[in-house]
C-alpha cells in the first residue's frame, strides 16, 4: 500500500512570523474573514496580536469566541450560524488545538452542509469539498492541529469525545509563531508540551510508523526533549524549540496516527474536562510499559532522543531508559503522577476503558488492546 503525506500548502517560522497572516490573507483575497479564537485569548491579548495586523491592513473581519477548552458540538453550530451572518469566506484560527480544531469543523461544515450535525463527521467522514480556507496561527505548543488532518469534537450528549480524520480539514497556511506562545502559564505549557512529546512517541510506535515518520517524530522528540524544561521557564529559545517541535510531531502523527495514550486521554476529557495534555502525560509511560516489548528497538531511538547515552544497555535496559526520561522530564514540569490527582473516579474505569477502546486511535497502538488491558493499564496509572 502506498504511504500518504499530506501537509500545508505553506507555514511559516519563529518568533514574529505572525505578520505573513495578512500578507497570506491579500495573496489569497480573502474579503471577509472569521476569526475564531477563544475568551481567555481574547481577555489575555492574544488574538489582538492578529486582530491588530488585520484592522491595520484594512482587512475585514469578524470575531467568533464563543469556543469552551475540549470543544463542543454546541460551539461548532454556533461558529457555522456566525460565519453565515458575517458572510465570511475564509478563517484565521487564533488558539490552542480547541480553537484550531472548532475552526476546521467550521470550515468543514460551511462547504458540506449535510454534516451539519456534527456527530457525523466521526472517525473518516466522506465530505466531498476542502473546508473554507484557513490560516491556523497556533497560541500553544502542544496539538499541532494547524497541520494535522484530524479535529477533537465533545459530544456533551453522550460524554465523549470524538475524533473526525479528513484531509479536507487541513488548514491551508500555518504560522507557527513562538511569540503567540510566549504569554503560557507554566502549567499549560507543561500540559501542552507534553501532549507534543506523547504525538511524537505515539506517532514513531504507531502500526502505520514507516522511514519518513519516523525521521519526523525522532527529530521531534529531541527538540522537544532538550527544550520543554527551558519553555516551562518561558525562555525564548525553549520557546522556539517548543513550537517547532511541537508541529515536527504534527507533521508525522497526523500521517500515520497515535496509539492508546490518546484513545485513553480522550474519556478524560469527556468525563472530567481533563486537560488534554494532562491527560496524555500521565498516561504516557504507563502506557510505553504496556508496548515495550512490540516496539523493537524503538525505545533504544527514544531514549537515546531524550539525551541518554544507551552504550552498554540492553533491550531491557534501554526501555527502562526510554520510560525513565519521559518519567523524569514529567517530574521536571510539574505533572502529576496519578490519575487519582487529577480528579479521575474509581468507579468509572470500567466505563472509561469501554470509552478507550472504541477510540480512533486505539486501533494504532502497536500491542493490540482489549477493555481489560486497557482497564489494567487505568488501574496501574490510578
Ligand atoms: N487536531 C489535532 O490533531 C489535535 C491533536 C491533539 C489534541 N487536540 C485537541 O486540542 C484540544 C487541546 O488544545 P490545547 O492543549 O492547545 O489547549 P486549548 O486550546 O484547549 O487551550 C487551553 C486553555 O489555554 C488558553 N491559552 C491558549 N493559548 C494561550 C496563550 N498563548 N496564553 C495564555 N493562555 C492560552 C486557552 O485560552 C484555554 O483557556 C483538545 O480538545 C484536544 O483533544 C487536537
Ligand atoms: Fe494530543
């Protein structure tokens, strides 16, 4: 079978990058343009980083904020209701992977209105039209969505979150800007962060993993590894590191896939809100122990992309390696160690496994799971 790659059709680096969003905006003639972003960003001064640009370029535009962290179906209706009204024809995506994410289900619905339920759009949907344009401006260092072709949608109803797989969502230009990252709390930064390094560790381990991807996610999880300590610090250059290697890891998992990190954060998020990056964080390691002996030598590769000089291990102990680092640079940032810390219930870990085990990404973890593996793996990280 042939291996896909789809990316952005351009993106842009480093710290000040943000100002080629009008001069994409003018050479692709937007006229009226939608900003999506969310109500902390905008009280923050974030999305005015963009929305200043935009005003001073004469560039028409129209806000949309009304977008809750791990997005709904509400939101995104309401984002389709607003674009119509502003007679918009295109989007800047000002936010984290919740903004980027609503923004693409936006676009997707607006140019193939017989999703407009939303719930539709899981897993692979057969939407016949690319989605409006949009310039993803990212403001965490973590997702990557301004080039993945995946988007996290809550279905409040039902308590879970769903992932839709479209390579119509991609958001045309990405402006990965480091500057847009540098107002991040220390915690978000950690949580964020760490979504990137499990993107980048899932995505390498994946069943679907090949050369290319693997190059991809290597690189990632050593920029990340040598530059999440110094981001949590809010130095510039760690910041750097963070937003590049944040998307490096976007590059290769939205091409190949995650594994059970994610199809186990995703019921977090559902049942409690969970920060997303937090909810991957802690699971991480638990969840590498589980798939240390179906990855080969990968862990060797890990490790040694962590910073560890693995001259002597063996296979048992360069796994061990490869868990530790990732055990200790959690430390490092401030992340807890137990789902029991960050509000996850006992009593529903049987329902959280069922959840986990009929998610997206599950199906890419390279040790196939059942609900009581995966329950097994809750309880040990609980
Ligand atoms: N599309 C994908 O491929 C993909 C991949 C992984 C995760 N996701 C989804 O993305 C969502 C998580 O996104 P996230 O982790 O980027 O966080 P987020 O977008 O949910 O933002 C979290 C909070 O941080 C604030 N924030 C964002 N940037 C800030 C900044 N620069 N300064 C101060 N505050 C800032 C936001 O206002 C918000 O309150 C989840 O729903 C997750 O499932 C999507
Ligand atoms: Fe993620």
């Amino acid at each position: 079978m042939a291996n896909r790659m789809i990316l952005n059709e351009t993106s842009y680096f480093g710290a000040g990058a943000v100002s080629a969003v009008v001069d994409e905006a003018k050479k692709r003639a937007f006229s009226k343009i939608l900003v999506v972003t969310d109500p902390d960003l905008l009280k923050f001064g974030v999305t005015d980083k963009v929305t200043k640009l935009l005003t001073e370029a004469g560039l028409p535009f129209d806000v949309f904020s009304n977008v809750k962290a791990n997005p709904t179906v509400a939101c995104v209706k309401d984002g389709v209701e607003v674009f119509k009204k502003a007679a918009a024809d295109s989007i800047v995506a000002v936010g984290g992977g919740s903004a980027m994410d609503t923004a693409k289900a936006i676009g997707i619905i607006v140019n193939n209105p017989e999703f407009a339920d939303v719930v539709s759009l899981e897993g692979v949907a057969d939407t016949k039209n690319p989605c409006v344009p949009i310039i993803a401006v990212p403001t965490t260092a973590g997702t990557a969505a301004e080039v993945t072709i995946n988007y996290v949608i809550t279905d409040e109803e039902k308590k879970r979150k769903f992932v839709c797989v479209d390579p119509h969502d991609i958001p045309i230009v990405a402006v990965v800007d480091s500057d847009m990252m540098s107002t991040m709390p220390k915690g978000l930064t950690a949580a964020t962060g760490m979504d990137a390094l499990t993107h980048a560790i899932e995505g390498y381990t994946t069943l679907a993993a090949w050369e290319l991807t693997d190059m991809l996610h290597l690189k990632a999880i050593e920029i990340i590894g040598r530059s999440l300590r110094k981001a949590v610090a809010n130095d510039p250059e760690g910041r750097e590191g963070m937003a590049l290697g944040q998307y490096v890891a976007g590059m290769g998992f939205s091409n190949v896939g995650l594994g059970v990190v994610h199809g186990m954060a995703h019921p977090l998020g559902a049942f409690y809100d969970t920060p997303h990056g937090i909810a991957n964080a802690v699971l991480l390691p638990y969840v590498m122990e589980y798939n240390a002996e179906y990855t080969g030598d990968k862990f060797k590769y890990i490790a040694e992309a962590m910073g560890v000089d693995t001259s002597g291990m063996d296979q048992q102990a360069y796994r061990k390696a490869a868990v530790d680092a990732v055990r200790q640079l959690s430390k490092d940032v401030g992340i807890p160690e137990k789902l029991r810390e960050i509000g996850v219930k006992e009593e529903d870990l049987q329902a959280l496994s069922e959840s986990a085990f009929a998610d997206v990404c599950t199906g890419g973890n390279p040790r196939p799971c059942t609900v009581e593996s995966i329950l097994e793996i809750y309880k040990k990280a609980f």
